[in-house]
C-alpha cells in the first residue's frame, strides 16, 4: 500500500487508477498526513433475484397496529 503525496499524485493519477484497479490500494497524503484512499469501487456480482430473501425477515403482528397519539402527533 504505497503513500504518495498530493503534487505526486497529482502527475501521476493514471498509473494510481490502474495501481487501484488492479488491487493495489494507493494512500494520498498532505506532507506526512494520509488525506484519502485511493481504491476500485466494487463491481456487481450478477442480477438481483426478487424474492432471494424470503422467509428472513419475519415482521409481527404488532408492527400493524395503530401508532400511539403521541408518536402520531410528533410526525405531523
């Protein structure tokens, strides 16, 4: 995990991105203080399936009932 400074990283930001893209994670700093991360953003791992998550999330039935007047009162 290299640390470079911000005028180094500034004339030298294409070869930081592909440093980062190939999993390199790059450090900028300010003199001797880290300021950011420089990594790759995640890609997505395939389609989003509805209905993957069934039968996880379990909602009771006091989720339904009426809202108390104070709680109520405080939305409006």
């Amino acid at each position: 995990m290299p640390t470079v400074k911000i005028h180094h990283a500034k004339t030298n930001l294409s070869r930081l991105i592909a440093q980062a893209c190939e999993g390199e994670e790059v450090i900028i700093a300010r003199g001797d203080q880290p300021l950011v991360r420089l990594q790759p953003l995640r890609e997505k791992k395939g389609q989003r399936k509805p209905g993957s998550m069934k039968g996880t999330l379990k909602i009771g039935p006091e989720f339904f009932e009426p809202l108390p007047e104070d709680e109520l009162e405080a939305l409006e």
